[in-house]
C-alpha cells in the first residue's frame, strides 16, 4: 500500500510557493498579508492557528494574528472583519471555526471579502466553484485533489465515492472530482447501508467526522483511500492520539493508498491555505 504523505506533499510544493512568494513581495513592495481571527481558548484551534502562523512566516509572508475574547459578541467580531476588509496590507481573512455558540458562523464567514476568502467558504467563492470558474477553491479539498495528481492517482473516468456533505469539505470536494472527470457518489448520515456504497469507489474520500468509523470491510481491494478526518478521542485505545475517521492500520494489504493521520491531508489544508493567499494577493494587485 502507498502511503499518501500530505507532508511531502507540501514539503515539494513549498520551494515554488516560497519564489512566488520572493517574487510578488519584490513586485509589489510588500509580503502577501494573511490575517487570521481566533476567539476563545479551544486547544484544537489554538494548534491549527500556531501552525498556519508559522507556515506563513516560514514562506515570507506577514502574519497578522487576532485573539478575540470568548465573550465577543457578533457585531464586534463583524466588525472587526469589517476593519480587515479594508486593510490593504492584508490579502486574505481566515476566521478559524468552530466559534463560540453564541454566534453565527456562517454570518459572519460572509462579512468577508470573496477577494480575501482564501479558505474559499463564502457563498460567492462557492458559487464559482460549482459553477466551473473557481477563484479559490476549499483548502481541504484541493489539496485531496493535490495529493492525488502528486502521486499520478488517475481520476477521470473512475468512480469515486465521498462520505460528508459539508460545505467546508463533502460538496466542494464531489464538485472538484467532477471537474477532474470522475464520476462521483455523495454520502451523508442518511444514506442507507453505507458500506455497500463505500465499496463501490476506486477512490474514497472520507469526511465522516466519526473518529475510527471505517475500516477494512468499507472499501474495495486496491481502492484508493482519503481520510479527512482529525480526532483526538478522550477514551479507548486511542484516547489522546490523534486519529481519523479510518482505521488506517486496517488497509494495509488491501488498499491500493492512503492517507495516514497524522501527516496526510492536515498539513496540505494549511498549504492550500498558503497557496490561496498568493493567488488572491495577486488578484488584488491586479485590481488596483
């Protein structure tokens, strides 16, 4: 079985990335800008911040980090948005999810500008991905679809199979497949017998956000296995490990590849991150 590194993968795509990078900061005078909002203290979301961070800084690019309490309210955080849509220093807005409950996500991921959405979640960036003119496309999924051309995993013309309908993952990964010619299956928590439908996929993708949920039975010899998801359980045999929605020690031998977690499709979401950031700080130069 092949085992599909993401981290290689962003490791090969970075050296490009960072003369890009050189190269657009000797253009225009400055670094591509990339501002990420957090509220509250959640561990998961303070380690995903730390890490993109970093990336950023590691490839030239300026960071521009925003702790917000956990008390916020939503019009102060809007706002705040706000005032990071008309900075022109900063080309991309992230606002990492989950947020506090008592505010709206999906408000206030469309206060942001589509031309600084660099995760690509906004209704008019999802808009161009399903109508075939993507400006960016979801982190997540492009670098799924990163990782298979990496690896020379053919995609048109198999049948490909994605468990989760999420906007953030499920439906732009089905409509990326479709735009590399695959013919895809969409499964979600009402879908009936699921395995038999797993089964069917030469290449499966697994948004299921289940920790462990599938394994060897799931999925048909020689499939090409993408497991999406991240889970730290707080019992079991992997209580405190982080692990995914497949039990990946399970396809070993039978699976043609897959994607270990950690170290598979996590670390190409912040490259993908990275990389949508150019490319709008790009657009936005172009504009001006």
């Amino acid at each position: 079985m092949i085992r599909l590194s993401g981290a290689e993968v962003a490791k090969s795509r970075q050296v490009g990335l960072r003369a890009e990078i050189d190269h657009f900061s000797g253009l225009c005078g400055r670094p591509p800008g990339l501002a990420v909002v957090i509220v509250g203290h959640d561990p998961a979301s303070q380690v995903y911040v730390r890490n993109k961070v970093k990336t950023t800084l590691a490839l030239g690019m300026r960071s521009f980090h925003f702790e917000m309490p956990e008390a916020i309210t939503e019009s102060e955080l809007i706002s705040k948005v706000e005032e990071l849509n008309h900075d022109p220093e900063i080309d991309g807005i992230l606002v990492q999810l989950p947020l506090p409950k008592h505010i709206r996500s999906d408000i206030v991921l469309e206060t942001i500008r589509p031309d600084k959405d660099p995760d690509g979640l906004t209704i008019g960036n999802l808009g161009l991905l399903f109508a075939g003119r993507a400006r960016v496309a979801p982190c997540t999924p492009w670098g799924v679809i990163a990782i298979l051309e990496h690896y020379k995993i053919p995609i048109a013309g198999r049948h490909a199979v994605v468990v989760g309908r999420s906007n953030i993952v499920g439906k732009p990964m089905a409509q990326l497949l479709l735009l590399a010619n695959a013919t895809v299956t969409i499964c979600h928590s009402r879908s009936q017998d699921l395995p038999s439908l797993t089964r069917q996929g030469e290449i499966v993708v697994v948004a299921a956000g289940q920790a462990r949920f599938l394994g060897r039975e799931a999925f048909s010899k020689g499939a090409v296995v993408v497991d999406v998801g991240m889970h730290r359980p707080e019992t079991g045999d992997f209580a405190g490990k982080l692990c995914g929605d497949v039990r990946f020690e399970e396809l070993e031998g039978w699976a043609a590849a897959a994607t270990p977690v950690p170290g598979g499709v996590g670390p190409m979401t912040i490259q993908m991150l990275m990389e949508n950031t150019l490319h709008l700080a790009k657009g936005l130069l172009a504009k001006s």
